[in-house]
C-alpha cells in the first residue's frame, strides 16, 4: 500500500521536474528586481494611506457569501448525490461541521499563523492576531475592511479540508473526521496558505497562485489521495457496483459550486476592478472548456456522453483556471479548461485503475490533477504573447515555470508526509475506520442515528 502511494505521488512530482530547460533562469531574480529597497524613505513617506473603497467592500461581502454557499450547499450537495443512498446524510454531516468547526479554529488562530509574519516566516506567521486581537471595524485590508477580508479567507479555509471528504467517504468514523480536520488546518493548510499568500518562501520566490491552485486543490487532492491509501478500500469495491444514488443531486451541487466559484476567483482581486472582470471571464470560459473536453472525451471511450461527466468536468475546469484565472488570458483560459477535461477524465478512469486506489469521489483525480494542470499551466500561459499579463519584470517563461514546479511540488510533498502523519497519528488514538458491519448498514444510521430517506 504504502508502495504504491509513494509511487503514485512520486509520477505527480515527477511531471513538472522532468520537463526540459525549465531551471535554465530561476526566478530569484525577480524579488531583487521588484524589491523596493533602493526606493528613498520619501517616495514611502509620500504613499497615500489606504481607503475604503464601498464598491469592492460591497462585493467582497457578497463573495464571502457565495464561497459559503459553494460549499453548503453546493459540495455537500455534490458529494451528497455521489454516494449511495445509506451513507447521503453522513457526507452532508462531514462537509457541514467541517465549516463550522474551521470557522471557530481560524477566528481563534488560524487567520493570524496564516496571515501575519512570525519567527518562522518561511512556513507560518505568528501569534499577533490570534482571537482577532487588534482588528476594529477601521481595520483595512487594501481597500476593504479586514474584518470581510478575515471571512473571505475563513471559507477558503473551512472548504479545503471539506473537499477531503470525498476521498475517504463511506467508510470513515465522524470523531475522526473531526479530529483529523483540526489537525490538518493547523499542520498542513495554515502553512500552505502562509508560505504562497501570506509573505512565505513561496511567495518571496515568486510562485503565482491566484485563488488556489496549491493552497486549496493540490493540498487538498494529496491529502485525499493518501486518506483513501491509510483507510484502505470499501468494502466490496471493484466487486460490487457502487452508483451515485442521486445524480440530480450531483448536477444541482456542481452548478451551485460553478455560481459560487465566481465569489472564489473573482473575489480574490479583493477589489471590484477590470482584473475582477478578466478573471470572470476566464472562470466561465475555462469551465464551459472543460466540461466539453471531458465529455469528448468521455463519449470517444466509453460511446456515451453522461451527466456525472459533465458535471466532474465543469470541476475540473473550475479547479484548473483558479491559480490562472488572474494572469491568463480569455484564449489561454479556453485551452486550460479543455486540457483539464481531458487530463481529468484520464486521471479518473486509467490512473485510478491502473493505481487501484479507492478515491471514493474522484477527490485527487479532479483537484489534485486539475490543480497541478492550472499550477504548472499558469507559468506557461500567462505570457503576454500568449495573451497573458506578462511575466514580472526580469522573470523569463523557463523562471515562471521554474516557481510553478517548486509550489506544486512543495504542496505535494508537505501535504502528502503531513497528512499521512496525522492520519496515523488519528487512527492511533480515536481510530479511523467504521466497524464492518456499521459500513455495511450505512453511515446514516450507524453513526447518526438517522436516514436520509423513507420509504
């Protein structure tokens, strides 16, 4: 078992390093270039004090919100209709105290280990506003109240480990799942969001990463990948058939996450501006790409386009345009989206055969592989002759892509040996998995004492 996940992590790595002439400039340059230390102390005594702009504070609220509705009701929806009937309202259980319990934990510590600098600045921030010490209603964030930006990085926070759920789904105790989500808040995204957004060393090494390529999919899809290795498979896979039990369900979710991931990426411009609207553009177009790539595809291998396709391919769409949405172009998004259906498909169907893992809901096939396609992509087509920004003044196409292979490979790395531990560590003390018998029956009525439907 563990053989074969650290093979399977291993090819992932080895994608992005075995690409030829990429090292040939990295991209420790573009720091120095950018640095402003020769600036004179009057050019930074003359910046203008930020401001509060009502515009942008008015739609980073209303982004808040639609990351929260992305995720209940839009994951727990999508998860919901993926598994059969018996296990419905212990995923819909799962995503949902998932949320709650990230939003106490990052009020608490999180936002301040992820977003203030700290002695180890490197990997985590610091204690500084932990219990949101110092933030008053006047506090800014750019142009908004840090308070709306507080919120808008909690349902970041609180949807990553959510997505986790879909990889050990069906077959996983709730005090574990409750256990586990707190550990790797602290262990593993705290330090991943600190490292690329919050002034860490992916950061100042200048990987780009707009909405969360490697904070949210990567990080997420990894630690799935190695859930459903540590847990092992259901009882009866490959033996038994195993539908979705309500596909309307899945088709609802996905077109909930497709609407609330506009809050996701567009939100995170942070302001209500022309960039805003470019990465509404790429968001609609990648996803729209992806759902045809993957349906092509699908109907080429299999002889009949499907629902479940379709949706998972609007995923995959959606997770591979978030790292680029903001540096990519509308063209560049276009051929992102429909490189993610299709790789995804792949990934979903040959890779997890030929692995023969149990990934219950395709966690690591979608976010993982979508993410790395849109982490790697981005330093590629985010080039202004491919209709990108443009790279950072000094930074060539070879030292972009250099940055985007270190962030993936980092996420890669430090999400896979950390969440192995603290899946180890879990199933030492709590233990991990349902008895036989209580999978049988279901979740629903084993673990909460209740079903999702009557007869």
């Amino acid at each position: 078992m563990i053989r074969k996940l650290l093979a399977l992590l291993a090819l992932v790595g080895a994608v992005g390093l075995a690409m030829p002439a990429l090292a040939q400039e990295k991209p420790s340059d573009a720091p120095a270039a950018a640095a402003p230390a020769a600036a004179p102390a009057a050019a930074a005594e003359a910046k203008p004090e930020p401001k509060l702009d009502s515009g942008s504070t008015a739609w980073m609220i209303t982004a808040t919100v639609l990351v929260i509705m992305m995720t209940i009701p839009g994951l727990a929806l999508f998860y919901g209709g993926l598994v059969r009937a018996k296990n419905m309202l212990s995923v819909l259980m799962h995503v949902f105290v998932t949320v709650c319990l990230v939003s106490v934990l990052w009020a608490l510590y999180g936002y301040s280990l992820a977003f203030t600098e700290g002695s180890w600045n490197a990997v985590y921030g610091g204690f500084g506003k932990a219990f949101l010490a110092g933030i008053t209603p006047d506090s800014l964030n750019g142009v908004i109240p840090e308070y709306v930006f507080v919120v808008f990085q909690l349902t970041f926070a609180a949807i990553t480990p959510a997505l986790i759920v879909g990889g050990f789904a069906e077959r996983i105790k709730f005090s574990a799942v409750l256990w586990f989500m707190a550990l790797w808040l602290t262990f593993v995204y705290v330090p991943i969001a600190h490292m690329v957004w919050g002034g860490g060393w992916l950061a100042t090494l200048g990987a780009k990463d707009f909405a969360g390529g490697t904070v949210v999919h990567i990080n997420a899809g990894v630690a799935a990948l190695v859930g459903c290795y540590v847990l092992g498979k259901r009882i009866g896979y490959g033996k038994e058939a195993m539908p979705p039990h309500n596909l309307s369900f899945t088709m609802v979710g996905a077109s909930l996450l497709w609407v609330g991931w506009f809050g996701f990426n567009v939100g995170s411009e942070l302001a209500a501006d022309g960039v805003a609207g470019l990465v509404l553009a790429n968001t609609q177009l990648a996803t729209a790409a992806a759902v045809l790539g993957w349906m092509f595809a699908e109907w080429i291998a299999r002889g009949k386009p499907t629902m479940l396709g379709a949706a998972s391919g609007a995923v995959a769409g959606l997770v591979a345009i978030t790292p680029a949405c903001g540096f990519v172009g509308p063209m560049g998004s276009i051929v992102l989206g429909a490189l993610a259906g299709i790789v995804c498909f792949w990934a979903v169907t040959s890779l997890k055969r030929t692995f023969g893992y149990d990934d219950s809901l395709d966690v690591f096939g979608v976010h993982g592989i979508g993410g790395i396609i849109g982490a790697i992509g981005t330093g590629i087509l985010m080039s202004k002759g491919l209709g990108g920004v443009g790279f950072a003044e000094g930074v060539t196409m070879g030292g972009q892509l250099w940055a985007q292979i270190v962030g993936v490979v980092t996420t890669i790395v430090w999400s896979g040996i950390v969440s192995y531990v603290l899946f180890k560590i879990v199933d030492a003390t709590v233990g991990l998995r349902v008895a036989e018998e209580e999978e049988r029956e279901g979740l629903d009525s084993t673990q909460h004492g209740e079903m999702a439907y009557h007869n």
